[in-house]
C-alpha cells in the first residue's frame, strides 16, 4: 500500500535556497531530544511509540467492549472536552456517511458528542433527544472534575438511569480514565463500569490512539486493527533511521518552521473534503495547545474548500502576507458521480458532462493553489491516498511526530498547557467554588 507523501516544494521556493536542508541537524536533535527523553515534558512522551506498542489482546478489548455498547444501545454519547473527544470526533466524521444522523442505521448507533461545551441550550436538547431512547455513555475525563465534562456526565449518568434503571445503565456507561485517581475513578470503581487507562504519560491531545479515541471509534463500527496499523505504518516511516530528505515528519517541521522564522506566522490547513473538517479541529488543538508558549508559536486555523474560497478566499488571496497553507488533498474518494447532461444548458455547465464531481474539484483544488503561490502564499501538500480508517491513522502518527519535533525547534515544551489554567481560575472564583475564596475576592474588586 502507498503511504501519505508531502510535497514542500511550492513552500521551500519561498525560502532561501538552502534554507529546509539547513534544518537537518537541528531536526536531527530535536527527534533525538524526543527519543532519548531529554526534552521539555518528557514525562508526556507515551505516544512516540504508541502505535508499535498496541497489541492484538488490546485491540481485541476494546471491541468487545465496543460490541456491547453497539448491542444495546441505539444512541451513544462520548462525554469528554479537547483532546479527549476531538480525534475521536475527527476519525468518525471522516470515515462515516456525511448524513449519518438522519439515516437512523439500524447497523451502527448514533454517536453524539458532549461534555464539550456549558451552552445549556445544548444540553437540554441533548436530554430532551435522549427521552425514551436506550443510550449509553462513554466518559473520558483523566481527573473526572473537568467542569464541562463533569457537569454533563452528571446530567447524563442520572438521566440513564432513571430510563434504563441503575443495574442495566452500569452495562452501557463505560468511563476512560486515570488508573488510580480522581473523581471519575472513584466513581467507576463505585459504580462497576467498565473501564479503560488513560496512560499517564500521554497528554489528551495526542491520545486518539488511546481508548480515548479508540473505543468510541470502534462503538461507530469503523476498523481500529487498520487505524492503528496506519499509525504504526507511519512510525516507521519517520522514525530516527529515516534519512532526513525522506522523512515526511521531519519535512514538514523544517519547512513549516522556516516558514515562521519568514514571517509567517499564521498556518491555515485546508481541506477539499467536508468529512475532513472536524481532524482540521484536531490538528487546530494538537499544534495550538503544543506550540503557543512563551509568546511564540505559529497560530493554526483551518478553512474548508471549496466552500471557504466565497467567504475567506479574498483574504488568502490578497490580504496580509503572514500565512501559509498545508493543504490535506484526498485522491480517490469513496464513491463515484457524474455530471448529467441537461437539454436548456441554462447554467453553461454542459463541457462538465459525464466527468466526476471529483474531477471538478481537482481541478478547483489545482487552481487555487497555482493562484495562491501567486499571490505570494507558501503551500504544502499532504497527498491521501483514501480517506480510510489506514490512511487516517497515518496522518494522525504524522501530525503528532511532526508536533512534537517542532516544538522542540521553537524552544518551547510542546507537552504542557498551563495557559489553559488562566480561564479555570477566574471561572471558579467567580462562581465562588470552595478554596477560591481569596480569588473570587481579588477578582470581584477589578470587575
């Protein structure tokens, strides 16, 4: 099978010549800093290896697992915030049918998501979609006191077992957690649940190949045995022997940083595909959360073409020249649909008879990007064969190895995120939680 390929070239011509070859040895160091655990956050490095580590006895557990929530439930709600639902979110959204929710497939249970958000509207809709349905709950909260996943698993776990009563709501909530701590394992423990580790040594962000991601992937039914083999794929196509002009991961660092170091501050991934949408949401958290520290980082935004092109186009095209783009290019797609003929030809669109839609998008796709180098935008291609569970799985190990060699050639731990803390303690002391007592204080005397 083919892999993933990266195609640098319409952003290294930006460059000085020399310029991505001259990061060699600081890419070199850096992976090695990654291998040999020298680097900020090395107590967070679980997922360099992650994928060769995954046995057959574990992936087999996670889908027995899976199998008994898909048996006995018709809708499913992963709970979890950030890493801990948006790789799960993106694999499924990629790899199922873009109108899912109104199939109402009697194979395959209706995967929600929430925890995510304190939008109360949401959640009543939520409960209120949940009456008289027999859903189940998978609860993915290393502390289980994270506020917008506590407040719904709350609501959630009390709501299923008024309806399903509390011996048979026990078989369909399942909580991934930490191994012996917090809130959310001492209530598994308590309660019976079934119950999945969150490795300490992996942070949410790169945990898609955890139960994290793994369990609510294999509850919609899609192939974890090839997202995995995907992944494990691409490690070793990026692994430290891999000559430096053949390693994807450690192109992309390079380019990307010396694209930064340019003046480009700004990386907007971008898609042709609308099943990609929700992994732009995961690639947006996994380099945002890892490389904005210290006042330094590349700010990673994402836009959806074609769709994009009528409401950001103007401003890729000719606005401030402090972005680049990585755009993810699918090359075959799934399914198969060709332009009719129509008879009055009142939109001019007739030359397009019998091509695939896929056809015309390709051509959009090669377009736009001859018209955005033009205009002076650095672009990356990251070439997918299929958008299939192994595929998807390369482009996750990618993203992360990638992630966490750059990092390190910013200068920064691309593993922590003691800014997220900021908003946490003005939100509790402003709802006078017990303990913010001297916060809630201080804080009401600004406002």
């Amino acid at each position: 099978m083919k892999n993933i390929n990266l195609d640098i070239t319409k952003a290294a011509q930006f460059l000085k010549t020399g310029t991505v070859e001259a990061y060699e040895s600081r890419v070199k160091a850096a992976q090695e800093a990654l291998e040999n655990g020298t680097c900020p956050g090395n107590d967070f490095l679980g997922w360099l290896h992650l994928p060769s580590s995954i046995t057959p006895a574990f992936l087999d557990e996670i889908q027995a697992t899976a199998d008994i929530l898909r048996a006995k439930c018709e809708v499913i709600v992963v709970a979890g915030i950030g890493g801990s639902y948006l790789g799960a979110r993106a694999v499924i959204e990629a790899l199922g049918n873009s109108f899912a929710w109104l199939l109402q497939d009697k194979k395959n249970p209706t995967i929600l998501f929430a925890g995510n958000n304190i939008g109360e509207d949401y959640l009543f809709e939520l409960t209120d979609y949940l009456k008289g349905k027999k859903f189940g709950v998978i609860n993915i909260s290393k502390s289980g006191t994270t506020t917008e996943t506590a407040l719904t698993f709350r609501l959630l776990k009390k709501q299923c077992e008024a309806q399903r009563g509390k011996e048979d709501a026990r078989n369909v909530i399942v909580a991934v957690t930490d191994a012996k701590k917090g809130a959310a394992r001492i209530c598994a423990d308590k309660e019976g649940y079934k119950s999945f580790i969150i490795p300490d040594n992996v942070g949410g962000r790169f945990s898609v190949l955890t139960p994290v991601g793994l369990l609510p992937i294999a509850c919609a039914g899609f192939d974890v045995k090839e997202l995995v083999g995907g992944a494990q794929e691409m490690e070793r196509a990026c692994g430290m022997n891999v000559p430096f002009a053949e390693n994807p991961a450690a192109q992309y660092a390079a380019v990307r940083n010396g694209l930064y170091n340019a003046g480009k501050k700004i990386e907007i991934v971008i898609n042709y595909q609308p099943k990609l949408h929700f992994f732009a949401e995961w690639w947006k958290q996994l380099y945002g959360e890892s490389e904005g520290k210290d006042h330094k980082g590349i700010f990673p935004a994402a836009c959806d073409f074609t769709t994009d092109l009528h409401s950001m186009g103007q401003w890729i095209q000719e606005g401030e020249r402090s972005i680049f783009e990585t755009v993810i290019s699918v090359e075959e797609p799934e399914r198969k649909l060709l332009f009719p003929h129509d008879e009055e030809n009142l939109d001019g669109l007739n030359f397009l008879e019998g091509k695939r839609v896929d056809d015309v998008n390709k051509m959009a796709e090669l377009g736009t990007r001859l018209a955005h180098v033009d205009g002076g935008v650095p672009n990356i291609r990251i070439s997918v064969p299929r958008l299939n569970a192994y595929y998807i799985g390369q482009l996750i190990y990618f993203f992360e190895i990638a992630c966490g060699i750059s990092g390190n050639l910013l200068q920064v731990n691309p593993f922590n995120q003691p800014g997220v803390e900021a908003y946490k303690k003005n939100m509790f002391a402003l709802l006078n939680k017990p303990g913010y007592e001297a916060e809630s204080k201080a804080i009401r005397e600004r406002l």
